[in-house]
C-alpha cells in the first residue's frame, strides 16, 4: 500500500509562476487603454520629441546643402586678382589694360572685369541740380571705375536703367552706374527724366541703378563709372582688380593659368585670391549644422523622455493596490517591472512612429515653401520608433524598479 506521506513535499511545493511575453503585452496595454487620455498626452510628449529630432536634422541637412550649393555657386567660383607692390628696381606690377579680353578667351572662364577704387580726393558728390534746397544733397562716397565685362562678373542685378557698354568707355562718356545705397542716399529714382549727378565739378548721367550684386558688395555703395571716362579725367594708370567668374570646378586650372595669360613676364607680379577647398568647407558647415540641430532635438527628446517618466511614476502610485493584489496572486517582482517596461517602451515607439511621421513632413513642407531640395536621411525615419522605444525604456526603469520592490502586503494595504 502506497504512503498517502511520501509525496508530501511534492504536495507543499509551489512552483514558480511563469508568465508568456504575449500576457505581458496584454497586461501592458490594458494598462495603456485604461487611461487613454494620459496615455494620449503622454505620447503627445514623445511625439514632440521625435518629430523636433527628425524635423531638425532633416531640416539641418537641407539647409547645409543649401548653403553649400550656394557656396559652389558664388565662392567656389571666384578668383579676385590684384598687382604686387613695385620691386625694388622700380618695375611696377600693373595689371594690364586688356585683362578682360585676355581672361574671357580661356576655357573655364565664365566673366572677367576690372574694378578701381578712384581717388577723387576730398570732392563731394551730389545731384544735380539741386531739387530739394531742405535735403542735404552732397556725400562723401566711393567712386570706382569698372569696365562693361565687370557688371556679369559681379553678378549685377539692375533696378532700372541699363549698364554701360565698351563704347561707353572708349569715347570716355561722362555716364554713371550708381548702387542702390548711393542712389538712395542721393535721391535718384527715376530715370525717365535722364538725372545727372556731380562728381566735384564734372557732370555724369545716371543710366542705370544696381539693386544687388553677388560679389564686391560695395559697389551698392558707390558711384560707377567706365574705365575710359576714369583714364581721361583722373589719370587711371592700371586696373586695380579683376575679378573672374569662373565654371563650377575649373577655379584650380585658372589659377595657375592667370599670371601666364595677363603676366608671362613676371609670373609673381599678380596677387591672386581663390577660395579655400570647397570639401573642407562644405565638410565643416554640414557638421557645425549638424551639431547645433542635434542638441536641439536631443533637448527635445530629452524633455519627452521626462514625461514618460512622470507618467509612468504617477501610474505606479495610482495602481498600488493593483500590483499588491498581483504580488499576492504569485507575479514576481519581475512580472510587475516587465509590464511597467512594455508600457512605457510602448508609448515612447507609437510616439517615435507618430514624430518621425511629423518630423518628415515638417521638413518636405519647409523645403517646399521655400522652394529647396529636401534632404532627409531615410534611415533617420526608420530609426525613429525604435529610438523613442529605447527612449521609453529607460524611462521606465525607475518607476518600474520602483513598482517591483514594492512588498504585497505594504501594496494592499496602501491601496485599499
């Protein structure tokens, strides 16, 4: 006959409860779906979070594509060129008059012209003839003789009125160009009625008003007028500058063919000024963009992470008695961390699906309105939801830390 004791041991013995990932899904989003509106505002946070981090960044590389196409298109093509003092044997470094014409014949070159600052000493420039008695109407500004072929090389955008062509310069017409500032400052408006404009003594027409130009920004400033008129009446020897518009990539090629084109007799007589390596520069604006959008979405992922921590917590507190009944029940201390866990991680990647959803339209739209190319890395959205997930997760490991080491009888009793 069989001892109804002997099994006694395995009568007493408990085995330890197991619990399936699956009925910690759905114990987690019970506890999700039982306060919907918290839940709802909860991820709100994350979303904001997300969508700022993927919005930023999109936007940051938008931007610094921006900025370096614009640095490709203006800078990248540019080569200033000017003439080396005197050597000491008295052998002056002028630049040639026919500089132009002879940089405009290489393959490579876009434009080229010839500015000169013009020292008018200390004569005033005013209009003519006086219309205002009131207004003051003579100024001290900059007067530079440019030739026709400098308006395109500077990119010059007229107002009104028209540039100065070659025949203007060889038969020394005494016409001006004026900049938007100078012409505002000298109350010149209008063209139809052919105003004129003082330089000392010497009367110029004014035939046209620059609004803009993308290089040598101080002629928006100034009083232009052509190198012809400058020779004759203020003893111009040499151009000072040339400025050369160059194809995109050929800068390199046209720098060292310059001092053989304008100087084959000195190669080191000329001064010449190119922009710096396009890689470095393109490399060092993406990263400090990046950088700077980076903290920002950082700071914004940061204060979502906090909002799920303050839920998760206050969630903790509210549901004492419930993790007290299921401590009772035989759910481990393990149990109740991986619920609060799963819920937590669970808000943080329905916000991350949510932000990275809003983060890419934030930067489509922005580019569209502005009408940019829109560059977004697309590996940045795929990772967005598992980021906020991540984000979610060590957000709720104090709260659910917290919930674990709670004891079933000090949970019951706090929650009855």
């Amino acid at each position: 006959m069989t001892d109804p004791f002997e099994s006694y041991d395995d009568l007493i013995s408990v085995e330890t409860p197991k619990m399936s990932f699956v009925d910690l899904v759905d114990e987690a989003s019970a506890g999700l779906f039982a306060r919907p509106g918290r839940t709802l505002l909860t991820v709100l946070g994350t979303v904001i979070g997300l969508a700022a981090l993927v919005a930023t960044l999109g936007l940051s590389s938008t931007a610094s594509n921006r900025i370096v196409g614009r640095f490709d298109e203006l800078a990248a093509t540019e080569i200033v060129i000017s003439s080396r003092p005197s050597s000491r044997d008295g052998v002056a470094n002028d630049i040639p008059w026919d500089a132009s014409d002879r940089l405009n014949r290489l393959n490579g070159v876009a434009a080229a012209g010839t500015l000169s600052r013009i020292d008018v000493g200390n004569v005033l420039i005013s209009t003519a003839p006086v219309s205002d008695p009131s207004r003051r109407t003579d100024f001290d500004l900059s007067v530079q003789a440019v030739s026709p072929s400098a308006f395109p090389a500077v990119r010059a955008t007229l107002t009104s009125g028209r540039f100065f062509d070659q025949g203007f310069s060889d038969r020394a017409d005494r016409v001006a160009v004026l900049g938007s500032s100078a012409a505002e400052r000298l109350s010149v408006f209008n063209l139809a009625t052919r105003p004129a404009i003082r330089i000392g003594d010497e009367v110029f027409t004014v035939i046209g008003i620059i609004s803009d130009v993308g290089r040598q920004h101080d002629l928006l400033g100034s009083v232009i007028i052509p190198e012809g008129t400058a020779i004759q009446l203020y003893r111009l020897s040499a151009p000072e500058l040339v400025v050369v518009e160059t194809d995109l990539g050929a800068n390199d090629l046209i720098t060292a063919q310059i001092p053989l084109a304008l100087r084959p007799d000195n190669e080191t007589a000329l001064k010449i000024v190119s922009p710096p390596d396009q890689q470095r520069v393109r490399d060092a604006v993406a990263s400090d963009l990046n950088l700077l959008f980076v903290v920002l979405g950082a700071v914004s992922l940061l204060v979502g992470a906090i909002g799920i921590a303050n839920v998760t917590l206050v969630s903790v507190m509210e549901r004492t008695g419930e993790i007290g009944l299921r401590r009772a029940l035989g759910a481990t201390q393990f149990h109740i961390a991986g619920q609060f866990l799963v819920e937590s991680s669970a808000i943080g990647f329905i916000g991350g699906i949510i932000g990275a959803s809003v983060g890419v339209l934030i930067v489509v739209s922005v580019a569209a309105y502005q009408s940019w190319t829109p560059v977004l890395n697309v590996w940045l959205a795929i990772a967005a939801p598992f980021v906020g997930a991540i984000v979610g997760l060590l957000a709720g490991t104090y709260p659910a830390t917290r919930a674990a080491r709670l004891e079933p009888v000090e949970a019951l009793r706090s929650g009855t």
